[in-house]
C-alpha cells in the first residue's frame, strides 16, 4: 500500500484504505476557470471569448494603476515647480476667486440679473420710492437737530435756575473744603498749583 495514496485523516471511516486521488480531484473546480460553475458565461459568449475578454479587463486594469501611478508623480512634480515659483495655496486661492469671480460677471444670470436691477433702477416706482426715503431722511434729520438745539436751551435755562445756583454753590463749598484740607497738610505749595477761582465753575 503507496502512504501517498492512504487517507490520513484520523476521523475518516476509509482510515488505513487505498483511496484512488483521481476520483476525488475531478470535481474540485479550479479556481479562476473561465467555465467553472462560481462563474457561468454569459449567453452568447463563448469560453475563448470570455477568456480574451478577462485578459483584456486585466490590462485595462494595469495602465489604470500606471496612469494612477503616472498622475501621482506629476503632481508632485508640480507642487514642488509652485513651491520653487513662490507660489503657496493663499496665492492660487486668490487666483482661483478671482477668477471665478470673472466667470460669474461674464455668466448669463449675472449678465441678466443685472440688466434686471438696471431696469428696476430705472422705474418710476423705484424713483419714487428713493425720492420719498431721501425726503424722509431729511426730516428725521430736521427734526434731531430741532431737538438737540431745544435740549441744549433747556440745559441752559436750569443752569441759570435758582435751584441749580444753590446746587453749584453747595459742590463748591464741598470742593472748596476737600481740597482747603488737604491744601493744609502741604507744607510746600508749588507756584504753578495756584486754583483758580471761577465765578460759576463748570460741574
């Protein structure tokens, strides 16, 4: 009995027995067979032409992953020459904006919504419109300078009220006395801390 021909798995009922190999081999589908069952050909194809077909899906695929490659390469080649030239991202963003700014003056909606607002410029009711919140303006302006010129008559007229006098004079006084005592303390006066005295002193 050839060992190379006996079962060898332990568990097997057939353990010790000659097995013919080529019996069991002929059902195993190969992997990557064009016919096998995992794979049914398409109707109408035959297995050469499924076969060609599978080689040239391989090739295809290989001058991807070498354009990939080749493109990767490139890029790098062309950030380094921007990196030389000065150039950053900050600077081809600018360019990148402004350029795509252009693109949105010279495009067609642009070019229409403003030939749109053009002509609402140009209405009679957008004259109108303008013409009554300029006149509107004007007012409101008139009548703030109206009232800060009576606020400041106001002020003036309690400046000179009795009642603002008596309070003056009373902030003065307590002025006067802060500043007489500590004025005291002093022994040397400065000639240039001279306080001038004020008949009405501002508050």
């Amino acid at each position: 009995m050839d060992p190379a021909s006996q079962d060898i798995n332990l568990n097997s009922p057939n353990k010790g027995l000659a097995v013919d190999q080529s019996e069991n081999l002929a059902d195993v589908p190969v992997e990557g067979a064009v016919g096998n069952s995992a794979n049914p050909l398409p109707p109408g194809l035959t297995e050469e032409e499924a076969e060609e077909l599978h080689n040239e899906l391989t090739k295809v695929e290989e001058e991807i992953n070498t354009l990939r490659q080749v493109l990767s390469a490139k890029e790098r080649h062309a950030t380094e020459l921007k990196r030389k030239l000065g150039l950053s991202p900050l600077t081809e963003l600018k360019q990148n904006i402004s350029k795509s700014w252009q693109d949105v003056q010279t495009s067609n909606a642009y070019l229409s919504a403003s030939a749109t607002l053009d002509d609402i410029a140009q209405s009679e009711v957008y004259k109108k419109t303008q013409e009554t919140l300029s006149q509107a303006g004007m007012k409101t302006s008139a009548a703030l300078s109206t009232m800060s010129t009576a606020i400041g008559k106001r002020l003036g007229e309690m400046r000179n009220s009795p009642t603002f006098k008596s309070f003056e004079d009373k902030v003065g006084n307590l002025k006067g006395k802060v500043v007489g005592t500590r004025g005291n303390e002093d022994t040397v006066s400065s000639p240039t801390e001279s306080t001038p005295t004020q008949e009405n002193p501002p508050f």
